[in-house]
C-alpha cells in the first residue's frame, strides 16, 4: 500500500510540475527579456541595425529587423523586436502561410504554454501572466506574436487602439 501511495504522490508532483511550468510566463520572445534594450537585442544578436519604418510608430517607439531565420524548424520571412521608451513589449516572426508550417508551430507552443487559452479557425492564442502569444495563419502568411501586455497596452493607449483584455475565465 505504502509502494501504492508513494508511486501516487510521484505521479501528481510530476503532473503538477509539468503544469505550472507550462503555465509559467515566457518572460519574452527568443530570449531577449521584456524591457530589454535595444542595444542588448543586438547584443543577443536578435536584431540589425536596421529600424522599420512603421506609419504609426510613436516618437519614443523603435521597431528592429530580426535576425532569426527560424523558429522551431519553421522558415520565416521576417522578424522584428519593438521597443518603446527603449524597453522591448513586441516580437513578431512572420512566415509563409502553411498549414503544416501553423500546425507545427501550435503544437511547439502548446506544449511550451499549456493549453490555448483561446482557438478560433485561423487563430490560437495563449495568454500567460503578462505575456500574450497570438499565432495566426490566412492565405497569405502566418504570424507568431508575443506581447508584454501591460507595455503593449501604454502603446494602444497612446495610438488610440483599443487595450488588449484576457478572456474572462469561466
């Protein structure tokens, strides 16, 4: 009985242990930090030099081509890491769309973060502390977004576009 109740408990604190860390807040996008800097991007070696030129960028916002060819094993088009105040709250990687490009990525990144918090036809997002990861796929090209929501939303504020808010949970 004891062999029993000890086998038990291993196997709960092996499941609750994989939870919480597919539960736990990615801090960031391939390793550059939130509110890192812009000069640590390149430190990293995440980022160019080179600044895209968004039409609503703000004058305190800074948007740097990514480095990254890949993400797990997924060709991308590009990558860029935004900045505001020189703290980072934005990576993007875009791709060519596939279905077995999307799939791939949203089974790396289920498992990575847990079950979706939201799956629509196109879409699947996870939200997870502060970070919001939003995978999309049209015809055209799919999208892996990760977000610091709070520094996310001073920039929608400041832009005039509505703030990100999490699904109510049931």
């Amino acid at each position: 009985m004891r062999a029993l109740i000890a086998a038990f408990v291993i196997v709960a604190m092996a499941l609750f242990s994989y939870q919480v860390h597919a539960a736990s807040d990615p801090g960031g996008f391939l390793g550059l930090k939130w509110s890192q800097s812009p000069p640590e991007c390149k430190k990293a070696n995440l980022c160019t030099n080179d600044a895209i030129a968004a039409q609503d960028r703000l004058t305190t916002e800074t948007i740097l081509k990514g480095q990254p060819a890949k993400i797990e094993g997924v060709k991308l088009r590009w990558s860029s890491f935004a900045f505001n105040n020189s703290k980072f709250y934005l990576g993007t990687a875009v791709f060519d769309s596939s279905k077995d490009s999307y799939e791939a990525l949203k089974a790396v990144l289920t498992k990575k973060h847990g079950k979706p918090t939201v799956v629509t036809d196109v879409a699947t997002s996870w939200t997870i502390g502060n970070t919001r990861v939003l995978l999309s796929n049209d015809k055209i090209i799919g999208t892996l977004m990760y977000a610091n929501v709070p520094l996310f939303n001073e920039v929608a504020r400041v832009k005039k576009y509505p703030p990100y808010k999490p699904p109510a949970k049931k």
